[in-house]
C-alpha cells in the first residue's frame, strides 16, 4: 500500500542544537505559531523522506493538506507517475 500520510515539523533551536520537533498544538486544535522556527511538512516519495519547508504555520497546514491529497490520489492511479 501507497504511502498517504504527511506531517508538520519545526526545525529549531533546542539546548544550542537545531532539531526536529513537533509543534505545540492549542486547546482549539491549531498550530501554536513559534516565531524562532522553520517549518516543514515531511513525507515519503517512494522510499525517499522528502522535508519541504513552508513560510509560516499556516503555509504548513496548508501544504500538508496538499500533499496528502496529492498522495491519496497517486495511490489510487489518478495522477500521472
């Protein structure tokens, strides 16, 4: 089975090392935005990792969203390969 699934990540600044991390998620179910990170949505094309970095949170949401429609309909046939 094809691969549906894309997710938020943060790369910051931890303990003086840059990391990956997930982000803070409010009461209302939103991205708590964090003006000191970089924001990426990861996913797998093939069995490559792909980490595409977004402009802001929302951007993020956004592009995730994209992309697991984008990869919901290669694994039904109905994009081009």
């Amino acid at each position: 089975m094809a691969n549906r699934k894309a997710s938020i990540w943060l790369y910051k600044k931890i303990d003086g090392r840059w990391r990956y991390v997930k982000p803070a998620i409010g009461r209302n179910g939103k991205i708590k935005p964090d003006p000191d990170a970089a924001y990426y949505v990861r996913y797998r094309e093939g069995g490559k990792m792909v980490w595409r970095k977004c402009s802001s949170a929302a951007s993020a949401v956004n592009a995730c969203e994209q992309q697991e429609a984008y990869l919901t309909a290669h694994a039904f046939g109905l994009t081009p390969a």
